[in-house]
C-alpha cells in the first residue's frame, strides 16, 4: 500500500525527517557525493558543534515541532 503526502505540512515534514536519516547515516560513517548534510544543517538551522551534538539537537528541534516522537 502506498502513503501520498500531499499537503505542504506533510511534504516539509517529510523532507526534515529525510535529513534526519542522511544526518544518522553520516553519523555513522557514510558519505554522501554531494556533500555533507551536516554542513547544509548547521548552515540552514544555525547549529553549533560536534556531529553528534548537531544530530541530537536537530532531532529535539524535530520533537518540538512535533515531527519526531519522544522515543
């Protein structure tokens, strides 16, 4: 069964929790041809830090948007 998401809310969603799992991969050593997701996260987010530290941050930004739940 396919998930359409259709609504402008729901496609920024989407897109944020696609970062979050470039950002995890990157954490855990993968790299990307088109260069580094952490530096387009702390560029367009304003964070500050290690890869962890900016991975743990973008994720509590995510759970006080209500995008991510409190796992």
């Amino acid at each position: 069964m396919a998930t359409v998401i259709n609504t402008p809310e729901g496609i920024s969603a989407f897109r944020l929790l696609s970062i979050r799992g470039r950002l995890e991969l990157e954490l855990s050593g993968l790299r990307f041809k088109g260069g580094s997701t952490f530096v387009v996260v702390k560029r367009e987010f304003n964070l500050k830090g290690s890869r962890q530290k900016v991975y743990d941050d973008y994720c509590a930004m995510l759970r006080e948007r209500g995008i991510l739940s409190n796992d």
